[in-house]
C-alpha cells in the first residue's frame, strides 16, 4: 500500500473518524484501508482524492502546516458521512502527524527544530560494571514521586494515564496481528488525552507503538520487532506510574523546550552530523562544546527529507546573524552574546541573540581534548543512565557524545573492529546512518582496509549493543605515525556524515612496528556477553508477545517449551529472569471462564504487568551487559 499522496493526519481526527463507526463497520476497516494507496490522486488547490466509486470520493485539505489537523478538513460525499467507513479508512491509511510540528516552532521566534544529544550539567550515577547481578524490578517499578520542590499530578492527568495504560494494555494484549485500525484508535484517543492533560511525554510514547503497530502490519523494511517491544515497555513504564498518581514531574515531560538566558557563551565545534527522521524531516545538527567542558547542539531541521539532509551541512548557521555556515561551525567557534539554552543544551535563536565567529579548537587541546582522555566504560555508564532517567535512546537530548583513540583490526561482516588505545576493549564501529546516499557506511569501509590505522574517534555510544560505537566524525592521533592524513582546510577531523574520505587521506605505507597487511582479511569481533547470554530467550518470548498477542505467549506455556527456556537461564545464574519470564506465560494462559463460557476477567491488566516486569527486568540485564563490555 502507497501512501506517499496522502497528507498526515493528526491523531485526534483519526480516532473521532473510527470512533463514529458502528460495530459492523469497523470489522470492515482494515481491509478498506489496504486498498486506499492504491485510490488516492492529486486534486486541485492541494487537496487529496480517493475514489472509491462514481458518487463516492474522500476529499483531504490539508491546513497550513500540512496536515489535516481537523475534521472539517476530511469530507466524504456518500450519504452516510462523516459517520462513513470511506472517510475513516482513507484517515486511517494516511500517516499520522508529528503533533510537536503542529503546535508552531519549538524554539523562540524561529522554525528551526531539532533533534540530537546535549550536553548534560548533572552527573548521572554510573552503571555498575562489576560481577554483580543486575537489580530485578517489579512489574511497575516505583516512579520518582513528587519531591518537596515539584507539582503533583493533577486529576486529569492521572485519568489520563490511566486511559493510557488500559489502551496500550489491551494494544499490547492483541499484538500486531490484530493491532488493526481500531486498537491503534483507541492508542490515538489516550495519546491526545494526555497531550490535553500536558503529558507530553507520555503522548509521544504512545505515538511510537501506533507508528510501530502500522509499520510491523505493512512490515516496513526498516522496522524490528525489538523496536516494537521498546517502544511498548516504555509506554507502559511511563502509564503505569502515571494511573497510580505516584510519578512526578519528571514523568510528565515538556511539549516545548523551555529556553532560558545563558548570558555569554564561548563554544567550540566538534563535528556535525546529518538527521534525517522516518517521518520526512531532514536538517543537520552540529556539536559544540563549551569552554567548561557542557555541550551544546545547534540544529537546523524542517521538513525535506534526504535532500535537506545532505544540503543542510553547509546551509547557513540562523544564529545571530551570524556569518559561517554549519561546515564552518564545526570546525570554528561561537562567542554568543544574550544566549539562549534549553535545559537539554539546545542553543534557542531569540531576536537578542548576536554571535560572533572564532578561531576553532584542534581536538588535542582544551576544552575538547578532555573528551578523548576520559575513560570510555565511565563516559558509556553516564550514557546509560542518562538513557534510563529520560526513557530515550542514546542520541536523546542530555545524552553526551563519546571521544576515543583507537587502532583498526579490520572488517568483521557489516562492521569496523577497532581497539581503543592504551589496554582498552575491542569496539565495533558501525555507521551512525544507515542511508546508502548517507558516506557514514562508505568512509568506514576505507578505514577497514586499513588495519593498523590509528583513528581519533568521536561518536554515539549505541546502547542496545555491545562495545560498539556509531562515529560522528575521525581524525588523525596525536604522535601517531600510521594515522590519517587529512586536507588543511578539515582542520583535523572529518565529519563522517558529509565529507568523503579518498585513498590519499591514509598512508599506503605502515610504519615499522605496525599491522602491515595490504587487505582487511577476517577479523573476529572478540566475546560479547550480550549475545552470549540466554537473555536472547527472554526477549523471543517477549518479541512473540507482540508479534501474537496474549494468545502467542500462552501457547509457549503449554508443553515442554517453557522448561526449555528456563533452564539455560536459571544455569547462567538468571534467575529473576527465569522466573519473571514463567510468570508472564502463565499469567497469558490464565483464562478464567465461568459455566457458561464467558470470560471471568477479561481485562489485559495482569498480563501488561507480567510482560512489563519481564521486559524491565531484560532491560536492566542488557544494560549492566552492555556496560560489562566497555570495561
């Protein structure tokens, strides 16, 4: 199904258009949805048409921002609308709108958006990295309650989360093989429920498992089913304190980033990086640190996918009228006069705002030089729980980048192995992007043929995996004589995303001492503990959950299947795992009914917490395992 021509519709208009629907109706939904691509067609003044007969055509007009934003916007000529199956399915097929886009630009008098790591001025605990066995949650774990300084929640909000906790409950109870239209309506409804009772946070969280729900059902060549099951525990983490009353402020999120004043700021580039998002937005974020070591993000992103992207990275800088373009920035400096920042270290574009250019700062020499000295397992512990305390991945705002030396091994499959220098671990080096059009994949498969090559790296831990980074950007090692050789004006660093490293940026020739092999020749990546653990068993029953449903999880209860799980779990000493993950499968095939067959407690509440505690505790280990890695 195709549905570029359709315009993207905002969550509330669609859940009013299914929520219209009798009974009967709905059953036919998701099969009227599958032929609407097919339909729709280009009519006059930017509106949309699908036909689906001589008398019938849908009409979408889009408002100004794009969007259909209300429900005036979406007309059905049969007899039966707006309570029509025509008008609901061409909604339903059409992509859901970015509710942060519809509500006016998020900066102070700009348009500019953006999405990308901060710097963070609080220490977050570190993750532990000993033999200790990681803490095992309850199925709703405690959320932070209201402190002397905050606002507790309000009544609405707590309905609110309640609503939420239910749908995604239910949502998860069906799995995406009956996660159709009318269980992503329900989704739709508790999501603009929150967002009325400013919990933005929680809105965005349920948006994520509808994209995820509808992604997995066209299965989208880019979706993972892991991602799904993220995108789940994270709704249901984030509902569960929320219904209970017991979450504080913290929960609640900010549908905008509040600036404040910074007064006078001296910032220097680190390197920039493409963004290009799933749902046609595209721009260039830029790295700054600042001279007391807090890092800064100065983005630039609308609506323009990969093209915006790619010509983003050398657009002008819309600070201050200030002169240098985003290649420059991140190579130069900023003295910023009336600087506004927003508490995750997004630089605002206020009218008061005057920036003046400066001479940029090599990366062997302060500030920026602390970056690559810091330990690595203590800059990837603070990632991780930066990444638990915001709920969000590691390119999240507050999440830092992370600076290394190391020396290459070679290709291992579809990655880089390298050694980080001094006695460090073995990491693996994949691409930040993953777009072909994107250099990120081509310049690491040059340094690949290169082993030996010392490479100054600063990049993106990646979370999910073990000791394994996503570089931003390269550049030669201090002392080193086997390392790259770049032009005058990269001013000794190379922004992976956009510029293209050549042949004659390395040294054909390896000094004495070094790896002098002239191919890349198979390299093993050394252990990871995270494949090898039996975890991977706990998150297959878990990934069933959501593919299947309740009804998937319960059949893994029946025969020797659940034994055959347990087991190598409770032998590798994970014995909260094994039990939570027993737990989850008796709970699905808990169906209590009475003498005439109905359901005694037909709620999905009980099996959204088992599958919860199962999911949190997975969490919990994979991060403890990840962090092993580093040390």
């Amino acid at each position: 199904m195709s549905t570029e021509l359709l315009p993207p519709v905002a969550p509330e208009v669609l859940a009013g258009a299914v929520e219209q629907l009798t009974a009967r109706l709905r059953k036919k939904l998701d099969a009227t949805i599958a032929e609407c691509g097919e339909r729709a067609a280009a009519g006059a003044d930017g509106a949309v048409e699908v036909r689906f007969g001589e008398d019938t055509v849908v009409t979408l007009r889009p408002g100004p921002s794009g969007a259909v934003t209300e429900a005036g916007q979406a007309v059905c000529g049969c007899l039966l609308a707006p309570r029509c199956l025509h008008r609901a399915a061409v909604l339903g097929a059409a992509p859901i709108a970015d509710v942060s886009g519809l509500s006016g630009p998020a900066e102070p008098e700009t348009d500019a958006s953006a999405r990308s790591g901060g710097g963070a001025d609080e220490e977050p605990a570190a993750v532990p990295a000993g033999p200790t066995a990681p803490h095992t949650p309850s199925p709703a774990s405690p959320a932070p309650s209201a402190g002397p300084g905050e606002t507790a929640l309000t009544p609405a909000q707590t309905r609110a989360g309640t609503a939420l906790w239910e749908a995604a409950a239910e949502a998860l109870s069906a799995g995406v093989a009956a996660g159709g239209a009318v269980v992503q309506a329900e989704l739709l409804r508790a999501a603009h429920s929150a967002r009325l009772a400013g919990l933005p946070r929680a809105e965005a969280a349920a948006l994520r498992v509808v994209r995820g729900l509808r992604a997995a059902r066209d299965r989208s060549q880019g979706q993972r089913l892991g991602d799904l099951a993220d995108a789940f525990r994270e709704l249901l983490a984030g509902a569960a304190p929320l219904a209970s009353g017991t979450a504080g402020a913290a929960w609640a999120g900010g549908a905008r980033r509040a600036y404040e004043q910074g007064g006078s700021l001296r910032v220097y580039g680190l390197c920039r990086e493409p963004v290009l998002s799933a749902t046609g937005y595209g721009g260039v974020t830029t790295h700054l640190l600042g001279t007391d070591g807090i890092g800064f993000t100065l983005s630039d992103v609308r609506p323009g996918g990969l093209g915006r992207a790619r010509g983003a990275g050398s657009a002008s800088v819309a600070l201050g009228g200030g002169i240098l373009d985003h290649a420059g920035l991140a190579r130069g400096g900023l003295l910023i006069a009336g600087a506004t920042v927003s508490a995750d270290g997004r630089l605002g574009a206020g009218r008061s705002v005057r920036a003046t250019p400066l001479r940029g700062v090599d990366w062997s020499k302060a500030p920026v030089a602390a970056l690559f000295a810091r330990p690595v397992h203590e800059a990837v512990a603070e990632a991780l729980s930066v990444a638990e305390e915001s709920g969000t991945g590691p390119d999240a705002p507050g999440a830092g980048l992370l600076g290394c030396d190391v020396e290459v091994a070679g290709a291992a499959g579809d990655h880089l192995v390298a050694r980080v220098l001094g006695g460090g671990p073995l990491v693996r080096l994949r691409p930040a992007h993953p777009h072909p059009e994107l250099p990120h994949a081509a310049n690491l498969r040059l340094i690949a043929a290169f082993p030996g090559l010392a490479l100054r790296v600063l990049g993106r831990p990646d979370l999910d995996r073990a000791a394994t980074l996503r570089p931003l950007a390269v550049g030669p090692v201090p002392g080193a004589a086997y390392t790259l050789r770049l032009p005058e004006e990269w001013r000794g660093r190379a922004d992976l995303g956009y510029d293209r490293l050549q042949g004659d940026n390395i040294p054909r020739v390896a000094p004495a001492g070094t790896d002098a092999r002239t191919g890349p020749g198979p390299v093993t990546a050394g252990p990871d503990p995270l494949a090898d653990a039996p975890l991977w068993r706990v998150r297959r029953l878990l990934e069933t959950g959501v593919a299947g449903g309740r009804r998937a999880v319960a059949e893994a209860a029946r025969g020797t299947e659940t034994a055959g799980f347990a087991v190598p779990l409770r032998r590798a000493g994970l014995v909260g795992a094994a039990r939570l993950a027993q737990d989850l499968t008796a709970e699905a095939d808990r169906r209590p009914r009475d003498s005439f067959g109905r359901l005694l407690d037909p709620s999905a509440d009980g099996y959204a917490r088992a599958w919860l505690a199962s999911a949190a505790h997975l969490a919990a280990a994979e991060r403890f395992l990840v962090a092993a890695s580093w040390n």
